[in-house]
C-alpha cells in the first residue's frame, strides 16, 4: 500500500500570488519602465530621485532539493486541514512542546483573490523558528523534516522576501518613469512599507521601523511640497530650466516677435508719423509767420478737402495702424513676463489680458504686472486717440486785411497740442522698439490662437492649481494662482537633464504623476492623489461611471458670463438708442432744408489771430469726438465678437472643425484680412462687424470736416451750412451702423461662457484637465507651419490661393456644423438595431484613420468632456475618441438644451 507523502501540495493555486527564487541575486522591481503614457512625455509620477539606482542582492541561496521546488511548495494558506488529519497517525510521535504565542497573522486583499496571510517575525532565528500550527490541535505534530526544510531554501529567511512581493504587488505603481530605490541601511526593509503592522512585527525592528516611516510626510500634491527637507531620501522629478546658447542650431531661439513689432516696421512706422509731425510743425510755424497758408477759394472746393478731410484721413491711417501695434504688444507682453528673470512679473503675466476688447479707457494693468515702460507706451497710445478730433479742427479760414482776402490758417492752440501728442508717440515707439530689440519673449511663433495656447501644455506641471477652474469667478483665479510663478522656455526634468522640451511650467515644481485604474493610464488630480482607504478599488468608481457633475451641466453655470454690453438688455438699448438718434439726425437736417439753408452758430465765429474760432472749432471738434467715440464703441464689439468666436463655433451642435475654432485668429488680423478670413470659415457675423468697423472709421473724418461757419451774402449772416457731399456720406454711414447693431441679437447664447477667457489663466481652466494636451497635434511642434499641418493635414498647408479663394463661393463641407464623414455613415448604419455594435466600430476605426490620413477633419466641441484623470470637466476637446480612452462623446449644451426641450 502506497501512501502518500504528508503535506504534499499536488495542486497550487495560480490565483495566488507566489514567489519563486532564480539563480539571479539581483532583482528589480517589476515597474521598470513598464509604462508610457506618451512618447514624448518623462517620468512624472514617482518622487524617488534618479541619482542613485540600488540593485539589492539577494543572499545566497543553497541548492533546493526536489521537495522545495516549486511543484512541492508547503503553504500554510493552501494546506488542506483534512489532509493533515488523515496522515496524522503516520507521523513519528514527539514529545508536546509549549506553543510559542503567536497573533493572529494580517492579511491582504488583491480585489477577489484569495488571501496572503503574513509570515512569523523576521527577527527569529531561523535554526530556532518553530512552525506553530493554526489550531491547537495539531500542537503535537511534528513534520518530519528539521526547521530548516521548511524554508524554501535551507538555511536563508524567506521573509524579506515575501515581504518585498507583497509590497511590489500591493504598491500603488508609479506608470510613468522607471522605479528607484534611493541608498540606505542593507538591514532595514528597502521600499515605504503599504501594509499596516497591526502590532504584529516583521522582525525586532519592526516597530523602530514603522515609527520612522510615520514620521515621513504623506503623499501631497506638488505645489505642497516645494520646501521638503533636503535630507530626505526620497527625491522627486522636478523641472529644471535650461538656458541653451543664443547661438544653437538644435534649439530655437525663444525670442519670436510679431513682423509689426520688428525693428523694421517700427522704424518705418515712426518714419510716417514723424513725416505727419513735420508736416504739422511745418504749417504751425509757416502759418504764423506768414499769416497764414493758402488762399481760400470756396466752400467745398480741392482746397477744402486738403485742410478739411486729408490731415483726418492721414491719422485715422496712423491710429489704424497703432492699433495693430497695440493688438500685437498685448498678445506677447504676457510671455514676456513669463521668460522673465524676475518672479512677479511672471505671477503677474497669467492675468494680463491677450486680446483687446476695448478702446474706450486706457490701460493700466501693467503697471501692476511689474511692467511699468509697457504701462506707459499704453497711456501715450490712449491719449493719442484725441488727435483726430485735433485734427479735425486744426484748420480754419481768417480774413488778412493786407492781402484784402481769406486765407486758410492753422488753428495754433489745437495744432500743437497734436503736435505733442506725436512727439510722446514717437518717444514712446522708439522707446518700446529699443526694450524689443533682441528681446526674449519666450516664444517660437507668434501666440495668435487657442491652439498656439494648447501647444505649450503639453508637458505643462502646473495643471493641478487649475483643478476646478472652469467654473471659476474672476477673484477667484487670484486667490488660487497668485502665488505660482510660472516659466515660459526650454525645460529638462532632474532625472532627465537630456530631454529637452518646450512650454510652461513651474521651476522646482513636479511632473506630472499617472496611476493605472481599470486598466487605464490616468493623470492624478489632486482630489485622486489619496486612494480609497478601504483599498477596495471597485468601491471607487465602477467602469463606465464619469462621477457626473451637475454644476456644469447648468445653464446658470454654463451661460454665466458674457460681456455685459452683449447681454439682452443692453444689446436692445443700444439698438433703440441708435435708431432714435439716427431719426431725429435726418429729421433735423433734412425738414425745412436745414442743411441748405444752414443754421445759427449761437458762437462767435470771427477767428483771431491764431486761429482759433469758437464756432468752427465746437462744431469740428465736437462732431469728430462724437463719431470717434462711435466708431471706438463699435471696434470694441468687433473685437469682442473676433475673440469669442472660436468658443461660439465650438459650443454649435456638431462642434467645429480645428480650421474654424482651435486655428482662428481674428483678433490678431488686419482690417480686410479678418473679413476675408471670416467668409472663409463661414463666420458671416465676424466678417460682417469687421467690415462695419472699418467703415465707421470713416466716421470722425466726414464728421469733423462736413460743417462750416459760411458767411452768407444775400443775408449779410454767418450761417452754419453742411459740405454736402460729406454730410450726404455720413448720413449713409451712420445708417449702416445703426442697423449693423441688429446683428447683435441673433445667436449670443453660443458666446456666453463659465466665465471671461481674455487671459492665459482663464484660457488654459478651459484644456487642463482635456486630452486634446495629449494629442498627436500638439507633441512637440517645432513651428506653426508644423502645428497647422498636424491639425489640418498637408494638403491644407499646400493649398493654392485660388483655392481659398474659391471657397468663399463653395466652401468645404467640413466646415459645415453637421455631423462628420465618419458620424453619418454611423447613422446609415445604425437604420438596424442589430448593427449597432458594428456601427460603433466603424466609428471607432473611421476616427483613428481620420485622425491620420485626413486630419482637418476631425471635429472640437467646448462641452463637458471626461478628462485625463477619467473625471468629468468643462472644456475643450474632440467630440469623439477612439477605443476605450473615454468611452462616450462630449456633452455640448446646445444639444443637451435641444434634447431637453425635445423631451418636454
């Protein structure tokens, strides 16, 4: 009769975690490396320092014998208490010894496996070490091999390394970068302890040991953790600027400056108006000298309109190219603050404003910004504004008693007071154009769209201070970014000085960290960096659910902001406003031909000798400083509309493509260039208030030159009369502007918002949660051509003018607010119910080749979007994602309203 060895395991659990000895006396940790979350992207999420990689060495093992393989691995967990009884009478019998007091052994769960439970103390020797039984009644077995045999390898303690598996298996494991052990005691245990001690002890020291590791901090989120003791072992990965040769050939010169701004066109800009200030100085000084300039001829004539239209003319040009100088300075000052040596103006630059949405007041918030010589040149280009009412009424007409005739006179009080005006603008040019010069502003291209923005967050550390920010109020942004300092340039990580990107960040701050959920890489947020302290991670999030806030799916959240001249009651007072003044206008003018017949100044209207009329004067002055501040009203909503429209295209049903959204840059172009662009992407109400605000500036001049002091013979009276070419031209004018304000109304939902995006703080609360960071597009372009073509594809950067051209009269169905190629064979094959599955994989795959071969064609939304930390936000990203990566589209609020409305 054969009998069965006792306590042999025939069968092992392979559920169960096991550790198995090699001839290797070096091991390392199974994280090595083992995950990239982006190719581009470095080793963000452990806080061990990379200076030092310890190997540790096992001791040496001796020779195991056939019973200690792995096929007969004596386990206490799996050893069957039956078997144990059936073979007990075959056991030698041994004297009863005292059982050792032993606790109860701790255990831990992995999800649904069965239990490990820990081994007796490492302190015990193991020549003496007992194995005690779990129950009482096996006291007086004795195995028939010696102490020593039951080790998996005789003679070596296996506990230190059960103890190392179960902390590798149980270990939150850091994806990104590769795991290291920093230097210590070969005594002491070598990675943080995870499992509790539960007053059990591993070993002698275990309590000495447990005390020191409570004493170390808790994991806490990188902006926390800025001043860390320096004698702590554990070091994280942190950015480091670097600073390459303003001469290198493999690093681009951070130093871009918008063509407007650049020596060149500075210089020929201060050329024309020191051509206009010469011109001023000239006819000032010749008129007083000489009693004048030219003889006057008649009301109306060539003569009028040199002295009347063409010096307003000359600085509407000025003024209009001032303004794109202004547009330009604003959208770079930021990050030049921001590649600034200096930390507050790189506070200061996230909340500086990118685009200009009004003319009216001047500019102050550089000073605070810690820019006082920007802060200037904006108070000089503020008060420049008040030269074209100057010059509108610079001119007039003074009888000379020694000629015996009238004669044309430059008005010597509004005159100079232009003149300074020029002479402080040209100062203020030239100094702006020395602190420019070979400036480093921290830029490869210039900044001009929300993709331009997108592209220096890529590998960005500073995502977590904006956690929430996308519902944030305007105090609000201080209270939580005031204190950050942040960088923009070249970068290197302290454990990567030779990967060299590009972006924002934060000197000294730590990457970003990733952990693995349900078989996902995700980002860390702040409110994920401590796990569940149960550690049963299915009661965290079940797969599928996005933790669904509510707050953001409300209208009174989503539609909070919109500037409050755009909002219904303003947008309606504007517009009833404008057309009664525009009525009583016509009707005073034209009824009893008021204009032919000309009406009473009320004024003296006899110059002296400098010039100076009451009556010409308040009725040219008056007038231009009326219609300047129309048409700088009127430029203030075309630039509002030019900067929210990207978000409007996003926000329609079906999103928008990256060509009409992430790429446009109307607030950024000239005058005819945005009415053109407009058409192109089929943003007629951009195109059409763009092109309306050019032609208001024709406003001050025809304003500020039409009325006359006439002196009428046949009644021997000084009569005020209307040039009438000039005032038939502004009643046009203004008629066009009182019924462009209608379009005003239709569709201002679109561009209402959470709150302001006029900065670099409020533009990235909208991407820095949002995956489109992570996308293809946006990993490390190296020029703006190259950014295009990621985002457009190649065809779109080789296409011909004619092409665009054509588009105005046929434009491309992608950019129609429909659903994609790849959407609407989706609906032709869903018509069945059971190919939906199908359906969903061919959107799946038509996303991924479309993504690759055409781009240009892949669609944005501003909506809720679950992000990289698998919650959801508010934000910008594509509609639809590929794979499991999201697992549903984005939610835009327009179609959100639209199916509620379908469902009441």
């Amino acid at each position: 009769m054969t009998l069965e060895p006792p306590l042999t395991l025939k069968h092992t659990n392979v559920s169960r975690p096991q550790l198995l000895h090699s001839d290797s006396k070096q091991s390392i940790t199974a994280s090595e490396d083992y995950y990239s979350f982006s190719e581009y992207a470095s080793s963000e999420s452990d806080d061990r320092s990379k200076l030092t990689v310890i190997r540790y060495q096992t001791p040496p093992s001796r020779f195991r014998s056939p019973e200690q393989s792995h096929e007969h691995l004596h386990s206490e967990a799996t050893l069957p208490s039956m078997r144990a009884e059936k073979n007990r009478h075959l056991l030698p019998t041994v004297p009863a010894t005292p059982p050792v007091p032993t606790p109860t052994p701790g255990t831990v769960t992995f999800d649904d496996t069965p239990t490990i439970r820990k081994l007796p103390p490492a302190s015990l020797p193991p020549v003496n070490r007992k194995p005690q039984p779990k129950d009482g009644q096996f006291s007086h077995l004795k195995p028939p091999m010696d102490s020593e045999s039951l080790a998996t390898t005789p003679g070596v303690d296996p506990v230190p390394y059960i103890r190392f598996a179960i902390d590798q298996l149980t270990r939150d494991e850091e994806v990104r970068g590769s795991r290291q052990y920093a230097l210590g005691n070969d005594d002491d245990y070598p990675v943080e302890r995870i499992i509790p001690d539960e007053g059990l002890g591993y070993n002698e020291n275990e309590q000495e040991l447990q005390r020191t590791i409570s004493e170390r901090p808790p994991p806490r989120h990188p902006q926390h953790t800025a001043n860390r003791n320096a004698q702590s072992p554990v070091q994280r990965d942190t950015f480091v600027p670097f600073h390459p040769p303003r001469d290198s050939l493999q690093h681009t010169p951070l130093d871009f400056m918008p063509s407007i701004l650049r020596s060149l066109w500075l210089g020929i800009f201060v050329l024309l108006c020191t051509l206009m200030l010469a011109g001023l100085i000239f006819c000032a000084i010749y008129s007083n000298k000489n009693q004048g300039i030219w003889g006057y001829k008649s009301f109306g004539d060539s003569r009028y309109f040199v002295f009347e239209y063409l010096p307003t003319i000359f600085g509407i040009i000025i003024l209009m190219w001032l303004f794109q100088v202004q547009t330009a300075l604003q959208r770079i000052v930021p990050f030049i603050g921001m590649a600034s040596d200096s930390p507050h103006p790189r506070t200061e630059s996230v909340f500086l404003e990118l685009y200009p949405t009004q003319f009216l007041l001047p500019r102050l918030e550089h000073f605070r910004a810690g820019q006082p010589l920007i802060g200037v040149c904006y108070v000089i280009f503020w008060l420049f504004l008040w030269t074209i009412p100057l010059l509108a009424s610079s001119f007039n007409v003074r009888y000379d008693h020694n000629t015996s005739q009238w004669r044309w006179i430059a008005v010597q009080g509004a005159i100079w007071t232009t003149i300074v005006l020029y002479i402080l603008l040209i100062l203020a040019l030239i100094t702006l154009g020395a602190f420019l010069f070979r400036k480093q502003t921290g830029l490869k291209w210039d900044p001009r769209s929300l993709a331009d923005i997108i592209a220096l967050l890529e590998r960005s550390n500073i995502m977590n201070d904006y956690n929430g920010s996308e519902t944030f109020i305007k105090p609000e942004f201080r209270q939580r970014l005031g204190g950050r300092s942040d960088r923009l340039g070249y970068w290197h990580t302290s454990r990567r000085p030779n990967d060299i990107f590009y972006g924002i960040g934060e000197e000294g701050g730590a990457t970003r960290r990733y952990s693995i959920e349900q078989g996902r890489i995700r980002e860390k947020a702040p409110e994920r960096l401590y796990p569940d302290q149960s550690g049963n991670v299915e009661n965290e999030r079940s797969a599928g659910d996005f933790s669904i806030r509510m707050d953001i799916r409300s209208a009174a959240v989503r539609l909070r902001h919109l500037p409050w001249y755009l909002k219904d009651t303003f947008v309606v007072a504007w517009i009833v406003i404008a057309i009664i003044l525009l009525l009583a206008f016509f009707v005073v003018s034209f009824v009893n031909d008021a204009i032919k017949n000309g009406f009473l100044p009320q004024l003296p209207a006899a110059a002296n000798s400098a010039g100076f009329s009451p009556s010409n004067f308040l009725y040219s002055f008056v007038p231009a400083m009326i219609a300047q501040f129309l048409f700088l009203s009127f430029l203030s909503l075309d630039y509002t509309f030019r900067t929210l429209q990207p978000y409007a295209a996003l926000s329609s049903p079906g999103g928008a493509t990256a060509e009409t959204s992430l790429l446009a840059d109307y607030p950024c172009r000239f005058p005819i260039s945005v009415t053109l662009s407009a058409l192109l992407n089929r943003h007629f109400r951009v195109a059409f208030l763009s092109f309306i605000s050019l032609t208001a500036a024709t406003l001050p001049i025809l304003a500020g030159g039409c009325f006359w002091t006439q002196f009428y013979p046949n009644t021997t009276t000084v009569r005020v009369s209307a040039q009438i070419t000039g005032y038939h031209a502004l009643c046009f004018f203004l008629a066009l502007y009182a019924v462009s304000l209608f379009a005003l109304v239709p569709g201002r939902r679109r561009f209402a918002l959470p709150h302001r995006s006029s900065n670099l703080a409020e533009t990235i609360s909208w991407v820095y949660q949002s995956q489109i960071i992570a996308d293809r597009a946006f990993a490390r372009p190296q020029t703006k051509a190259d950014l295009v073509t990621r985002l457009m594809g190649a065809a779109y950067a080789d296409r011909p003018w004619t092409r665009s051209l054509s588009a105005l009269v046929t434009p491309s169905r992608r950019n129609l607010p429909t659903d994609d190629a790849a959407g609407s064979a989706t609906q032709v094959t869903e018509k069945g119910r059971g190919k939906q599955r199908v359906a969903a994989e061919a959107d799946v795959n038509a996303e991924k080749r479309m993504s690759l071969l055409d781009p240009g064609a892949i669609r944005y939304a501003f909506g809720i979007h679950v992000g990289r930390d698998g919650l959801e936000h508010l934000g910008i990203d594509r509609i639809k994602r590929g794979g499991e990566r999201v697992g549903r589209e984005m939610v835009i609020f327009e179609e959100q309203r639209r199916s509620w409305g379908g469902s009441v």
